[in-house]
C-alpha cells in the first residue's frame, strides 16, 4: 500500500511538473517564432514555472509529498529568497529595456498589425506571469513556516 502510494505521488507530481514546463513553452512560443532577439526567454520561462508550481504548493502542501518534510521546507524557504531577488531583478531589466530603447524596438522588422498584437502580448504576458511568481515566491515561505508549525505541533520532527 505504502508503495502504491508513493507512486502515486510521485505520477501526480511529475504531471504537474510537465504541465508547469509544456504551458510555460506554450506561453513563450509565440514571442520566440516571431520575435527571435527577445533577451527575456529564461526569465520569462521561470516565472511561468514558478507561478504555476509555487500556487500549487500554496494551495495543495497539505496533501503533497512536501507537507512532512520540515528540513526540505526550511531549504526551499530560503532559496526562494534570492528566486524573489532574481525575478524581482528581471521584471526590472525588462522594464529598463524597453524605456531606454523605445516600445518598438524588437517589433520593428514586423508588419504593423503582428508587430502590435506580438508587442501586447509579450508585455502582458511578462507582466501576468512575473507578478505572479514574485508574489507567489513571497508568499511561499510564510506558508511553509505555517506548515511547519503546524506539523511539529502534531508531532512530526524531520
């Protein structure tokens, strides 16, 4: 039972982990076929990532593999904090980018009308996804110190 049980949990989270890696290349597929000088393809790829794993966490530790793990909790709580410096980093550069070379300047060799809808779109999806990770990973850690609280009250000490 015990066997069956970790395997189900391990299926479950690599189904997860597929679906936060295939929507983040589905996420940033559009921006690298048309706009293939984009200088934020692996920010981009992390916040999608991390938006969708960290929210998963937030709202289902006590049912996953993590919820018993109290040290693995500490450990990932603290590499969330230069995660959040590092995202916090490229949602600036991004910003940066774009005020000091102009609004257009990776558009310009397209056709007007594509040129707009890929220039919206790569701005607002930078901008959804990154708040969202950031948020996400600031949360994070004072919902595993809660966990753990509550876990150690109940009697589990790894």
């Amino acid at each position: 039972m015990d066997s069956s049980k970790g395997r189900v949990t391990a299926i479950f989270e690599a189904s997860w982990w597929a679906f936060a890696l295939v929507l983040a290349g589905m996420v940033v597929l559009p921006i690298y076929s048309t706009v293939p000088d984009f200088p934020f393809y692996v920010p981009n790829f992390i916040y999608v990532v991390t938006a969708v794993t960290l929210t998963r966490y937030l709202f289902l530790l006590h049912v996953s593999w993590l919820r018993d793990q109290l040290l693995l909790q500490a450990a990932i709580a603290m590499v969330l904090i230069p995660l959040v410096f590092y995202m916090v980093q490229a949602f600036n550069a991004f910003v940066i980018y774009f005020d000091e070379r102009g609004p257009d300047i990776l558009i310009r060799s397209l056709d007007p009308e594509l040129g707009r809808t890929i220039d919206s779109y790569m701005h607002a999806e930078y901008r959804f996804f990154g708040v969202w990770a950031i948020v996400a990973s600031i949360v994070m850690p004072f919902r595993l110190i809660y966990n753990a609280w509550a876990r150690y009250r109940a009697g589990v000490r790894s």
